[in-house]
C-alpha cells in the first residue's frame, strides 16, 4: 500500500468524527452535491479496493429481489436455491448475506460476481451521492472503517 494513504485506513478521533457529523448538519447541501463526484473521484484514485475490502468483509449489502433474480441468473441457480444457499433475513425483513466476509469476496479481494454485484455495492460508500448527507448515521458509521470515506470527510473539513 502506498504509504501516503496509510492514514486513510486509521479510524478517525472521536473528536474528527464529531467536527465531521456537525459540518454535515449544517452544510449547504446543494454546494456539497456539487462537490462530492470531484471528491469521491479524487479519493479513488488515490485508494484502492482491491488493497482494502473491509465493507466486503465486515459488512453484507441487501440483496433486493432484482439483485436476487439478476444474480441467480448468472449463476445459474434457482432464485429459491440462491437465497437458501448464500442470505438469510435481518431484523428489517431485507435478504443479507449468510456469512462474512461476503461468499463472494475472493481471497484476493476481488468479487466473483462484480458485474452483477447488488446495487448496494455499486453505490458504497455513496461518496458521490446524496445519501452521503441525507443519512448522516450510515455516513459516520463509515466513516470509521472506510477509507474513502475518509479521505472524503478530511477534504470537505478543510474547505470548512
Ligand atoms: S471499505 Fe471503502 S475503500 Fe474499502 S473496499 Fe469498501 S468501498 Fe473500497
Ligand atoms: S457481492 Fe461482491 S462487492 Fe458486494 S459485498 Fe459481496 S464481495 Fe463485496
């Protein structure tokens, strides 16, 4: 790993975590959506995936039906036998993955199933959307273990 991203992987001091969550309540939402694909781009180029995979190994996605049916369908599986094989459901009544890390996170980091990987996947850490600022709980919580999440929140507290 290249060693000026070494402090992206640290979590951040409580204290960083707190002046971060206060910036996203107060921030001007329309200036910051604008900001965030520029930000989000400049923090993956600077991290790499393949180095890190800690959401794939600590955290599952949602499988939603479409992620279910487009999935299975490659795999060549029955929807019934997908679920039985690789979800169980959580306390919100979404389909998740069995076990972490996620089946289908190699040992080499990479994702067997990429290409049809669940719309949750595609989208984390939701640098560049508005999530990122709507849901301020999920943004903080990865912020802790999310490297670009990271780099993300130190270049917005720096623009004040
Ligand atoms: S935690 Fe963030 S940087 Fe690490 S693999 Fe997931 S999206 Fe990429
Ligand atoms: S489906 Fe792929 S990208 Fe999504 S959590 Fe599993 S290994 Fe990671």
């Amino acid at each position: 790993m290249d060693e000026s991203v070494e402090h992206l992987y640290e979590t951040p001091t409580p204290e960083v975590l707190k002046k971060f969550q206060n910036f996203l309540k107060r921030v001007d939402k329309k200036t910051m959506l604008r900001q965030l694909p520029d930000l989000h781009d400049a923090a993956f180029d600077k991290i790499n995936c393949l180095e890190c995979a800690r959401c794939c190994k600590s955290y599952s996605p949602r499988f939603k039906m479409p992620d279910i049916k487009r999935i299975s369908k490659v795999m060549g599986m029955k929807e019934t036998a997908f679920i039985d094989t690789y979800l169980t459901m959580d306390n919100d009544g979404d389909y998740v993955a069995n076990e972490k890390p996620c089946p289908f996170l190699g040992n080499d980091n990479a994702c067997s199933i990429y290409e049809d990987r669940p719309t949750d996947c595609q989208r984390f850490p939701y640098t560049d959307e508005d999530v990122f600022f709507k849901k301020i709980p999920i943004t903080m919580k990865n912020a802790e273990f999310c490297p670009a999440v990271h780099d993300v929140m130190i270049a917005l507290l720096s623009k004040g």
